[in-house]
C-alpha cells in the first residue's frame, strides 16, 4: 500500500520541501513514471474497503451500533481511496504534511490541511464534482459530510457507546433484519435507499463498494484468491454467507 505516495517523492528528487512542492509540476516523463505507480495501490485499498464493510455489518448482527458506525466510514475512506488511485491521483507526505497530485503532464501537487482520511473525501468532492455518488444529499448535507457528521458523533458524541440502544442512523434496522437489508440495498439500482438518512449509513457505503468495484475491473485490476477467501469466510451472518454482498464485491 502507499507505494505512488513513495513514487512521487523519488520522483520530486531529494531535499524536495513543502514550499518548493506546491511550485514543483511534473514533466510528461515523471508523468508517465507515476501513471501506473497509483493503480498499484488501488486493489489493496480496494480489498481493505471490502473487508471493512464486512466486519461492519458483522457488527450490526451483533448489535455493535457504534463500532459498525464508525466502519462503515472507513470502507468509504478505502473505496473512494482506490477509486481515485484508478484515476491516477497520488497522495504523498513531506514531514508530517499531506499533499495530493495527479500523474499528468503539468500537475502541481497541492497541500491538504485535513488528515487523511478526510483529505481523501475532499479530494474526491473536488476531482470528481459530477459523481453520481455525490449527486443528491443525504437529508440537507452533502452525503460525505453527512457520513463523516455520524462517525464524529458515534465516536465523540457520547460518554459512554449507547449500544445495543442503536444510534438514531440505524434506529430502522431494529425493525429489520440485516441480512435482508443488505439484499436490498445490492439490489437497488436507482438509488432508493442511497441518500435515505433511515438506510443510507449503509446503502451508501455499499453503493460505493459497487461504484469503486466497476473502476477496479475497469482497470484490469482483481482480487487475489486468498483475498476472495477470506471475504468469503467474514461476509456471512448465522443463516449463511452473504451471496449478495460477495456478488457485489467480486471483480473481473
């Protein structure tokens, strides 16, 4: 993992620095060096996206509100991680500052204030703006800043974790069972449940799996077979694997 953030320092040369970065563009060599340098990346953010949103709704089965919450954000972390890494974007650290560049002829790397994980949010709302993940909100918030609100609040909200009380995202899955849920979730095609604040803490993380998944095969990139096994093994519940899931998660 991480190995186009490596590539771009070697290729910026030594002693390169935060001021000198940001004034630094790529050549159509150094361009082409990187253009496959992210793709390398991609399926491990991928598989760590896909694994992550197994051991959240392993979690929901076990009433794990909070735990779940907080996974369901970082599988979106990895997802859209890998999706930009399939689109040639590289993020590179110079001491402890982030910055972010696309493998392009004239590319100028550009610092991120946020840490990682919201960095890579927010890069994705600025390179990919007409995304059909980000073309409706989830009640009045963009729908990252929406998810990122839920696991701010599962993770800094309380005193002390509600659970098995569910947190008021996933007060409907009292109602229902997961399994099924997650059926339909895989099911829906026209974003039914996408952006609903009563489903979307987890139809839209798998709307992502699905979204990143086509890029993934896109880029004549799979999972290995050890990965898949293993995927296999967690996503399952007490009645089963979760055919579905692995379905939607399967590449090319």
């Amino acid at each position: 993992m991480h190995r186009a953030g490596l590539h771009v320092v070697s290729v910026l040369g030594p002693g390169i620095t935060k001021k000198t970065a940001a004034t630094r563009s790529l050549n159509a060599a150094e361009a082409a060096i990187l253009a496959s340098a992210p793709k390398e990346d991609a399926r491990d953010y991928y598989y760590s996206a896909c694994s992550t949103l197994a051991a959240a709704i392993q979690g929901l089965n076990s009433q794990l509100f909070t735990w779940s919450t907080v996974k369901l954000y970082y599988s979106v972390f990895y997802a859209l991680r890998a999706e930009l890494a399939t689109r040639g974007y590289c993020i590179f650290y110079l001491s402890s500052s982030s910055f972010w560049v696309h493998a392009s002829a004239g590319a100028l790397p550009s610092q991120i204030r946020e840490n990682t994980h919201k960095s890579v949010l927010k890069i994705f709302e600025v390179s990919m703006p007409t995304s059909a993940l980000l073309s409706q909100t989830i009640g009045t918030d963009a729908p990252l800043e929406w998810l990122m609100a839920r696991r701010e609040n599962a993770n800094y909200g309380h005193a002390c974790f509600p659970d098995p009380v569910p947190l008021e995202h996933f007060k409907l899955f009292t109602k229902y069972n997961v399994r099924e849920l997650v059926a339909e979730y895989v099911r829906d095609k026209h974003d039914r449940y996408t952006f609903d604040p009563d489903h979307a803490m987890l139809a839209f993380p798998i709307k992502v799996i699905g979204f990143v998944r086509d890029a993934i095969s896109g880029a004549s990139l799979s999972l290995t077979h050890d990965e898949m096994v293993h995927l296999r093994k967690i996503c399952r519940d007490t009645s089963g694997q979760l055919s579905s899931l692995l379905s939607l998660m399967e590449t090319s």
